[in-house]
C-alpha cells in the first residue's frame, strides 16, 4: 500500500532527495577511485601513483562521513521530519558504509607490495569491476526513490545482480589462493582486500533494498 506523503513535508522530502544524489556522488567517486587503485594495485604500477589514488579515498570518505552526519542534524532538527526519520537516518548510514568499506579495501593495498598471479589478478579486478557496477545502479535508484518506482525496482535488481556476481568472484579468488603457491603473507592480504572488496558489493545491495522498500511506500 502506497504510504501518503502530507503536502507540507514536501519540500522538505525533496531536500532529502538531493541531499541523498549529493551523498551518492561522493560514494561513487568513492568506489570509482577504490577501482582504479585495484588495477594499479594488481598491475604493480608505480606506488607513488597508487598512495595518490588512495589518498584520493581517504579524502573521499572523509567528505561523506561529514555530510553524513550534517544530513543527520539536519534531519533530526526538522519538526517535519518526524515523518520516517528514522527510516532515512538508517539509509544514510548504509551508504556511508560503502565509503567505509571501500575505505578499508585500499587500505590492504598499502601493506606490501606483491605480485599476483595473473588469474588471481584478472579476478580481483572483475570483483572490484562488479562492485563499482553494483553501487552505479544504487545510484540510479536513489535519483529515482520519489519518481518511479518500476525503474528503482529495477535498479534494486541490478544491485542485487552484480552483487551476487561479486560474491562468486570472491569464492573465486579464495579458491585460486588457497590451491597457490603464493606466501602465505601474501595470501592474507589478498583475500583481506577481496573481502573487503565484495563486503562493499554487499553493502550497496543493503542500501538499494532500503531505497525500494521506501519507494514501494511512497510511490509504489
């Protein structure tokens, strides 16, 4: 059942709205830089360029954990925003982790420098590949939470999609590890990154589902 939005919260909803497509932004560049950084990671680039990129993230999370917490505010001091405040404090947490996550995934890229078989690698970078594909379509539901919610169904989907597709990439990798003749140093570090790699994948599906099931009762 559709859940009625009063006239005079509105505004203050589409506040929220922008806000939330301002957070996401901060998110995917987020990801997009943890991206890059696994393929500089993976094809042993030169570490001056990967502590840039990583630098980059750091930076990155720190400006959504601030915005994060300015939403916060301002959403807790809004009379008007008694109306499922709690519900969208929530949301804004679940897309923070994604920062935090993606955050501690290029921080296991600083440990050592190690060269990866080239299967490993090739997974390593389709897991990070998925994960950016995940959060890419969380964006889009966000856009989309108070306008459609066939297209943020579908988004919710595709989410879950290359989410799934992160958690078998990362069996995967664990497989490929375990049967290697890697360092076991080595082999740590990799499978902590992977982990970290798809727990972000995890996270956007959290959120995406989060964002449909506030859809279903604004516009479904």
């Amino acid at each position: 059942m559709k859940f009625w939005i009063p006239p005079f919260f509105a505004p203050d909803e589409e506040d929220i709205q922008k806000d939330l497509t301002k957070l996401m932004d901060i998110i995917i560049e987020t990801v997009d830089y943890m991206d890059i950084s696994v393929k500089h990671f993976v094809n042993n680039h030169d570490d001056r360029i990967l502590k840039e990129s990583i630098t980059k993230i750091d930076d990155l999370e720190t400006d959504a954990d601030n915005f994060r917490r300015e939403m916060e505010r301002n959403i807790s001091s809004r009379r008007s925003m008694t109306f499922n405040r709690q519900e969208k404090i929530e949301l804004i947490e679940c897309l923070d982790d994604i920062a935090d996550h993606a955050e501690m995934a290029s921080q296991m890229m600083l440990i050592k420098r190690i060269k990866i078989p080239k299967e490993i690698g090739h997974n390593i970078l389709e897991l990070s590949s998925a994960t950016k594909r995940s959060v890419i379509s969380l964006r889009h539901a966000v856009v989309e939470l108070y306008s459609d919610f066939k297209r943020v169904k579908e988004y919710d989907r595709l989410a879950e999609e290359e989410r799934n597709k992160a958690r078998k990439i990362y069996l995967e990798i664990l497989k490929k590890l375990f049967s290697s003749d890697m360092d076991i140093k080595d082999i740590m570090i990799i499978k902590s990154l992977s982990y970290k790699i798809s727990r972000t994948a995890d996270m956007s599906e959290i959120a995406s589902d989060r964002v449909n099931y506030m859809a279903l009762k604004y516009i479904g």
